[in-house]
C-alpha cells in the first residue's frame, strides 16, 4: 500500500488515500517516491477551476528513487 494525496471533485478537499502498489509491465519502470510536493500547477484542482483526472493525485514535484524494472526485453 501507497498514500496519495488525491482530489475528487473540483474545489473538493485533498485527501489522504491509500492505493495498492502497481506491479511493473513490459517496458516500465516503477519508483518509489521520498517526498512529493504540492507546485502551483495543483493550485487549479483545490480551488475548484481545474480537475485532474478523476479521482487525480496531486503532488507532481517529487524525488523518486528506481523501485522496480520490468526483465523482459
């Protein structure tokens, strides 16, 4: 399980959820993120005007270390 900082509605408040863990698929790499911010590009989606996709995580500006690669080739 993962926390994620998400909006669900436009205007709505940003919640806490958890998320289960993605596996990794042919051709992707997963990270694991240290700290994740909120940047003014997430402004739009709390004050109503914008919406990610819905539910959307925000939080974009991040550090993230290699988690897992796909083997495959």
């Amino acid at each position: 399980m993962v926390r994620a900082a998400v909006v669900t509605q436009a205007g709505g408040d940003v919640e806490i959820q958890d998320s289960d863990v993605p596996e990794v698929g042919p051709g992707t790499v997963r990270g694991r993120t240290a700290a994740a911010g909120v940047c003014p590009s997430d402004l739009p989606c709390t004050h109503g005007t914008a919406l990610p996709e819905s539910p959307g995580g925000i939080g974009p500006a991040s550090s993230r270390q290699r988690d897992s690669v796909w083997p495959g080739p």
